[in-house]
C-alpha cells in the first residue's frame, strides 16, 4: 500500500470513528433531552468535538436525526421471529410476544417518552414509530398465526397494536398497583382470552 493511500485511509477511519462518537452523543441526549431540546452545542460538548465538527457531519438536523433512529445499541434487546422458538400453544406464543415486547419498550422508554411527542413535529421519529408498530404487528400475525391457519382478524390485530404499543406499556408500568410481570400477564391473558373466544366462534378447536 502507498503512503498516501495509507493516509486516506487513515483519514477516512478517523472520521468514521468521529461520526460514531457524535452519532452516540446525540443518541444518549436524546434520551435524556428529547431530541428537539438537544442543541449541536451540547452535541459537540458530549462527544469531546468542536461544533464545526459536527456540522461538518450533519449540516443539518434531517440527517442527524436519521442517523440517530437508526442506531440500535449492542445491548437492545431483539425483537424478532426467534423470540417464538420452542413455543407450541397459542398461549405460550402470546406470552413469549409480550414479554419480548415488554423488554423492548423498557429499553427504549428513555428515547420513547420524548419520541411520541416529537413525531408530530420530526418525520425521521415518526418513521421510526410507524417501523415499529409495523414489526410488532408481524410478531402479532406470528404469533395469532398458527391458531387462525394465518388469517388473523383485523379487529384482534388492531386490538393487539393497542395493548402492546408504547402508551398502554407506559400506562401499566406507572401503576403502582401492578408490579412489571403483573403488567405483562395481565396483557399476555387478555389477548389470549381475545385469540380463543375468537377462534371457538369459528368453530374451531
């Protein structure tokens, strides 16, 4: 390798590794701030870099935001098909998809509380919302799926989106009446008990 493309390469890492720095220092006030109260000042103070700096990445709060969205932390917990592996009945099925759409919400709570309220105003946090809801109701259709031959109700479907979105969560999780895994049975046996009154009015097993 030549000496200059060396240097490029050095370059080209070295500004990676200072995007990454202000893509993780905007991600952490976000969840402290919100992201319409995070200014690039106290960006550039967070991730130790000038303000030119990260203007010079992000000329403007689109891109930033995108960017932003887009980062899933390494200890966000997963939220996909694999969270139904060795689930047989409906019950159980329903009970693995709460608790992993539980865990999620309590991860993301920080970013999340500002995020339903800035969506109006964001579109790159209204985006992610929508993206959201639309992989919890594919984890619905996996789940309900099986006990209906695939044709889930719409109804069941929209109810489910109520019950395991972000505001219901947030609603059960700050009564002190409930405790966490209170919360998520309650769920898990209200959308179980919807599923099988359903399917005994289609006659089925």
């Amino acid at each position: 390798m030549s000496p200059r493309a060396y240097d490029r390469r050095r370059r080209e890492a070295a500004r990676e590794e200072t995007r990454r720095r202000i893509v993780e220092a905007t991600f952490r006030l976000h969840g402290r701030h919100g992201g319409l109260a995070t200014t690039y000042a106290m960006i550039a103070r967070e991730a130790n870099v000038s303000i030119p700096t990260v203007y010079a990445h992000f000329p403007d709060t689109s891109g930033l935001f995108a960017a932003c969205t887009s980062h899933v932390p390494p200890d966000a917990p997963a939220l996909g098909p694999a969270i139904f592996e060795g689930k047989r009945g409906l019950a159980s099925r329903i009970e693995a998809l709460v608790a992993a759409v539980f865990r999620s919400h309590a991860f993301w709570a920080p970013w999340m509380r500002w995020g339903y309220a800035e969506a109006a105003v964001i579109p790159e946090v209204a985006r992610t919302i929508a993206a959201t809801r639309a992989l919890r109701a594919g984890l619905v259709r996996e789940a309900l799926g099986p006990a209906f031959d695939g044709a889930v109700p719409d109804f069941v479907l929209a109810l489910a989106g109520v019950l395991l979105d972000f505001p219901a969560w947030q609603l059960l999780s700050s009564d002190p009446s409930l405790t966490p895994p209170e919360a998520e049975a309650l769920v898990a046996r209200a959308l179980t008990l919807l599923a099988s009154r359903q399917r005994q009015k289609k006659g089925k097993p």
